[in-house]
C-alpha cells in the first residue's frame, strides 16, 4: 500500500544542533567524517546534545500571554510557592515562558538568592 503524500515519518529537530546535522548531512561534510572516523562520529553527536540544549527550537503558543490548558496543569503540578526549583522543574518553567510570552529566558541557576527569578514566577502565577 502506497504511503499518503506528505506522510514521511520527519524526526522533528529539536535545535541548532539537529540543524547543524541535517546541513551536514546535505553537503556530504557528515559522510566524509564518518568515512574518516570508520564509522558515527561521538563528537559530533556530543556537539549535537550541546547546541540543543543551547539554542532549542521554540515553538511559541499563538496568543502572547496566554497559556494553554496543558500548560496550566503543568504548572498547577510543580507549584508555584516554591523558594527553589529542582533543575527539571526550572527546565519546564522556563519553556513554558518562553512559550507564552515569546522570549528566550534562562532561569539563573548559580544564584544563591530565589528572589532573581522572582518576576518571572509572578508571571507565570497570572496564568494559571
């Protein structure tokens, strides 16, 4: 049975890396590395997470400022009362912003004072 056009089984990028890759892969750059390597090449890969995590592709909701329902749950699930967030969680919050409001924000990590990503917190609390 022939495939529906437009049905092509496309792993989504997630980020500047997996760009990076699919530029490689066209030109033929990633096929030579591989021929030299004798095979995948780690760094290259090890590159790939990096830049992801980096710059990730962000897909913002389609009204600025307002979230959706999955994402109220979600925060309504981590909560928003709390002096300090696990990684994880600053992780998602961060996306979830990031997605509402159409930026590209970093909850500060090194900081020893809570109080740093105070704003964006009461952000996020007006949308649940």
């Amino acid at each position: 049975m022939a495939r529906p056009k437009g049905s092509k089984n496309k792993k989504k990028r997630k980020g500047l890396g997996d760009k990076i890759e699919e530029i490689t892969k066209k030109t033929g750059i990633k096929a030579v590395v591989e021929l030299i390597n004798g095979g995948k090449c780690q760094a290259c890969e090890k590159r790939k997470i990096y830049l992801n995590k980096l710059f990730p592709e962000m897909v913002y909701n389609l009204e600025k400022g307002i979230a959706t329902k999955e994402q109220k749950e979600i925060l309504k699930k981590i909560g928003l009362n709390k002096d300090k967030y696990e990684a994880d969680e600053a992780d998602i919050l961060e996306g979830i912003y990031n997605q509402v409001y159409h930026t590209n924000i970093r909850f500060c990590r090194t900081c020893s004072n809570p109080a740093n990503n105070k704003a964006i917190i009461v952000r996020l609390r007006k949308l649940i």
